[in-house]
C-alpha cells in the first residue's frame, strides 16, 4: 500500500498485532533531597520522599506499542515475588495483556533502582540474574512464543543480557518467523550481538556495536554494511545517541542527525526507536522514513526524566510538521 499522509501510516498502526519476546523489568526511582555527606563514608546521604515504578525493557517496549495505537503482545519471564507483582499490577494499570509472562519460581524480577535528588541520579543499584532462563521456563515461555507468533504482523526481540533470549531461543523464533513470513525487528546487547543472523531489521546502540565489531580502518558506515551483509540482516539501523542515527539495507543508506531538544534522560529511548521501527516495518515502510521516524519519536522521550512511553499524537503531530517526512510521501512528479 501506498501511504499519502502520516495520518494514514497512523492508522494503519492501529490495525497491527505486535509480539514483543525479551527481558522485562521495573524501573524503580527513589527521589528525595540531600543536606549532607554520611559520616560513614564519602558519600552524599539521601532523605527519601518517594518512590515511583514504571514499566521497564520489553515492558516499556509493549507500552510504547501500544501508546502508537497497536496491539502489543509481551511474552517475558519475572520472578514469583513481590517486585513480579508489581510489574503485572504496572500492566494491568496501563492495559497490558500480562497472561504471557512466565512466571519464575527460580529467579527474580528484574529491577533498577535509581535514586535522585535534584533532578540528577546518583546511583542505581540493579536486582537482577544474568542466567539463561532454565530449561522450565523456557518451555513456558515456548509455549506462549509459538501460540501468539502465527497471529502477529511483526516479531520484537528486546535483549537486555537478562537470560530471556539466549542463543537456542533466538534460533528458534527466527527460524518460525520466517517460515511464517513474519519481519523480526531486534534491539541486541553485548551477549548475543552475533547470534542475531537473517533477521529483518537489527538496531544496536554506537557503543554495543563498537563493543561487538572492534574498530577498523573502515569509517562506522562501512563497517555497519559489512557487518550487515555478514549476518544475512536485510536492514540496519544504529543509534548514536546524540549524533543521530545510521541506516543501511543493501537499497538505501546514511546518517541523520539528531533533533535539537531539551534533553532530559535517554533511558528508554532505544525502546521507543524499536517499537516505531517494528510498526514501520510491519507495514512496509522504507528504511529512510523508518529511520526519520525513530529517530524523532526517540528525541521526544528524551525530553523526559526516567523511562516513558511515546505520546502518539505528539509524534504523529511533528511528523505532520516535518516537510522532510511530508516529502518521503509525495511521489515524485
């Protein structure tokens, strides 16, 4: 289909069911004002004031989805504990299915504890097991991948190095995806960079890239097509946070910068360039107005402290402002 206005692309955003597999966590911030040093050590003493929890990795990503009008589907794994609790409660309270998250009897629930005081964070502290799941969970969470994969429009696999995807797992949702001809969109960590072999559309971060393929003589664009072509990956797209973002396919490729803003935290703003990507993806979009998309969508939650999800009708109304966008969609006279 060919889409005229991005109000269009928006609504075709609404028709789309999304499979969103990977770690999920709670984002916990503590805020609270500090008036000394400890006596202990030299350290900054927080008075607590309160506490907030958001959702966090996969779970964010399913919020992001479901903030630009799509149907997200999360199959993850918590633990059976109280933090797990909290993160389906979180769910519930914001209209997430949570019927396909694993419970765990043998780990916990991921959590990142920030604390803050006067709008600066001055340590986090994560709760957390970095093990493959066990072979239990894994079955469940099987189960639950291989039910939901055949009705869904596009596949997201989020990999925080938590233990949710891990080499055999990634294997195998690859390998159904394309017998079922869906696109997997993937956002890597360090553990499994290369592991990720024939998918759709790969998005690491500048330095999880750099961290996975040690620089070269080659400048970053060609080291990305190489790295690409290699894997068998039809499309790349890298953020390099305030540097903008690269894209690559074997048809199209370059560099966008970023959009000057207000910057207030870049936590979850890799989730939120995945999910656009996703949606762009499931409706075959081109790569160069996927990635004029993210990467605006991904500015707009950096004007936020901590991990939110996307404003759909924020973004839907820049992208309706950006003559750039406008001028991807008019056909050339």
């Amino acid at each position: 289909m060919v889409y005229t206005s991005i109000s269009e692309i928006f609504e075709a955003f609404k028709h789309l069911k999304v499979l969103i597999i990977g770690d999920s966590m709670v984002d916990t911030y503590t805020y609270g004002a500090v008036h000394r040093m400890s006596p202990e050590a030299p350290v900054p003493v927080l008075s607590s004031e309160r506490t907030e929890h958001r959702l966090g990795g996969a779970a964010n990503v399913a919020l992001n989805i479901a903030s630009l009008g799509a149907k997200p589907i999360l199959c993850s794994v918590i633990g059976h504990d109280l933090s797990g609790a909290n993160l389906i409660e979180l769910c519930l309270q914001h209209h997430l299915d949570p019927r396909f998250i694993v419970e765990s009897k043998v780990r916990p629930t991921t959590v990142k504890h920030r604390m803050i005081a006067g709008g600066q964070q001055l340590l986090r502290v994560d709760d957390e097991v970095t093990d493959d799941l066990s072979a239990i969970d894994q079955a469940m969470l099987w189960k639950h991948i291989s039910a939901q994969l055949p009705t869904c429009d596009v596949v997201i696999l989020q990999d925080y190095d938590k233990g949710c995807l891990f080499p055999d797992m990634i294997e195998m949702i690859v390998s159904e995806a394309k017998a079922a001809n869906k696109p997997v969109v993937v956002d890597p960590k360090f553990k499994n960079f290369s592991k990720y072999k024939d998918v759709t559309l790969f998005k690491p971060n500048a330095k999880e890239f750099d961290a996975a393929v040690p620089g070269t003589d080659l400048p970053l664009a060609e080291r990305v097509a190489q790295w690409r072509e290699d894997q068998g990956i039809a499309q790349c797209l890298l953020t390099r946070s305030g540097d903008g973002v690269l894209y690559d396919s074997q048809e199209d490729s370059g560099c966008l910068p970023a959009r000057l803003r207000e910057v207030a935290d870049v936590s979850g703003a890799g989730d939120t360039v995945l999910s656009i990507a996703a949606l762009c993806q499931a409706i075959h979009l081109p790569l160069r107005f996927t990635a004029e998309l993210a990467n605006l969508g991904g500015g707009i939650v950096c004007e936020h402290f901590g991990v939110v999800p996307l404003s759909s009708d924020r973004l839907m109304a820049e992208a309706a402002e950006d003559l750039l966008l406008l001028g991807m969609l008019r056909p050339a006279k």
